[in-house]
C-alpha cells in the first residue's frame, strides 16, 4: 500500500503545486502518476484552478487522496496561481507539475535526494519526454538580444549551425546531472526558501518565460539551477492548454517583458527586437487564416 498524502497541509514536507486551466484531460493522468508513486516523505497536493469550465472540479473531488483546490474566479495566468497555490501551502521543497505530465518510479524522491545534498540549488529539474518517448527540449540559455532569434519556433534556429557560437538558446539535455541558466518549470523541484528569498514568480509574466525570469533572478542572486537527466518525466506538452487561442500572443508578451526587465539598458535594441516580434506575430496570424 503506497503512503497516503498528509492530510494535514501544515505538516508537509513537499507542496505539490499544480495549475489548471480546463485541464480534466489530462490530469488523471498526474493523479494516477502519484498514486503509483507517491514520494517517500510527507507531501500535499494543491491545485489552483484558473476558473475551468470543465469537469476538473468533479475529478479532484473523486480523487483517491486529499487534494487541496484553490478555486479562481478567473484566469490568473500561470506565475499568479502558482504563488497562490505557494502561499496556501507549507514544505521544505515545492514541486510544480503541469497538470499534463506523467511518471514512473520514483522520481519525486530523486529529485529531493539530488536538491538536498546541494545547499546552493534552487531548483532542480528532470529530462523530459513525450509520450512517443522522444526527447523534449526545456533547457535555454538566459535571452539575450543574439540568441533570442535562434529561439524554437524561429526561421534562423533551422538555418543556424550548431556550433555558431552565441547562437544556441534552446540547448540539449546533459548527459549528466549539470547546472544550467533556465530551465521550464513545467516539472520543476523547488527549494522553498530559494523561492521565496526572491519574491516567487513575478506575475506580470501571464503565461510563459515566467520560468525563465525565475531562474535568472535565481542566477543573480547566487542560486543554482540543476539538471538531473537520469530522472525522466512524460510530458504531454500542452495537453492542459491547447483551447487557449492566444498562446503564442502571452509567449510574445512574455519576451518582451522579461528584455524589458533585464535588458532595460539597451532600449533601441529593445524597440527593434518588439517591432520584429510584432511583425513576426502578424505574419503567422496571416498564414493560419
């Protein structure tokens, strides 16, 4: 028999945070991941819903173990809900899932055992698959005004040669445990007090690169951010969100406020980098109609 969650959310010593937004689909999945395989030490489930209008609400409350739901009357966006599910909640390490993500064995003890025995590790994130088992890129390197146009997604980052210097912004997985700039937080094992000696996550951020903004204020205030690739977590990849139209209209956003933030000094380079992006945007809309 698997261990229970605490009932007790004050007592925990893992918070498991988790964010929907009409993510029923796929949640079970999650649900199931953890009934399998709970972690070891005392945890709790939080899931803040960004006001769904599906069947999310039911299947947590058929849960086979407590599930804490923060009920938002709207879409708060990602960074907002996560610190609000943060704050309802208590442990030593934060663990934030998306609601589309799946395991096997135990990868949430790992994770803690790997953040433990590095006092200087903020976080610590697992290589992540789809479900055909192929690999899913989640390590970037900080956006800079260079690399920023190698990005996924991106004409240049098919045409660029891998070894171009300064080019790369998505980068492959390590092939052992390393220390990486940014990594997405859609599996992402959080020591609590590194969270919280930087202000969590900033929520002008909506949806996207609030992950990355993370982790380069992390970065400048001495904290660390790890892979461990021997832990590997299922990722569906927007499984809990593909009913959002405006997807690629928050990333936009969020790139432009995080060069705002951090690369507030080069206001020209700024005012290029949005008209691009603006024209970028427009083409695409152009092209899916």
């Amino acid at each position: 028999m698997p261990p229970a969650p605490d009932s007790t959310p004050h007592s925990s010593t893992i918070a498991i945070i988790v964010v929907t937004h009409n993510s029923a689909s796929v949640l079970a999945g999650l649900v199931e991941s953890l009934k399998r395989f709970p972690p070891k030490l005392s945890w709790t489930l939080t899931v803040a819903d960004n006001a769904s209008s599906d069947a999310t609400r039911s299947l947590i409350e058929a849960s086979p173990f407590p599930i804490t739901r923060l009920q938002n009357d709207s879409n708060l966006g990602f960074a907002a809900a996560v610190n609000r599910g943060v704050a309802a909640a208590t442990g030593e390490f934060l663990l934030l899932a998306n609601p589309d993500v799946t395991w096997e064995g135990p990868v949430v003890d790992s994770l803690v055992g790997f953040l433990s025995t590095r006092p200087r590790a903020a976080a610590v994130v697992p290589r992540l698959r789809f479900p055909d088992g192929s690999a899913q890129p989640s390590l970037r390197r900080f956006p800079t005004h260079s690399n920023i146009w190698f990005s996924r997604g991106s004409p240049l980052a098919k045409a660029a040669r891998p070894q171009s210097a300064g080019r790369a912004y998505t980068i492959a997985d390590p092939e052992k445990s390393a220390l990486v700039e940014a990594a997405a937080a859609t599996f992402m094992l959080i020591r609590r007090s590194a969270f919280e000696a930087v202000g969590g996550f900033d929520e002008g951020f909506f949806l996207y690169v609030e992950d990355t903004d993370l982790c380069k204020r992390w970065h400048d205030a001495d904290w660390e951010v790890w892979m461990d690739p021997a832990v590997v977590v299922t990722h569906a990849w927007q499984g809990g969100s593909r009913a959002d139209a405006n997807l690629r209209r928050h990333h936009l956003r969020g790139i432009r406020r995080y060069f705002t933030k951090h690369h507030g000094g080069e206001p020209i380079r700024n005012r290029v980098l949005f008209a691009a992006l603006l024209l970028a945007d427009v083409w695409h809309r152009i092209r899916g109609r």
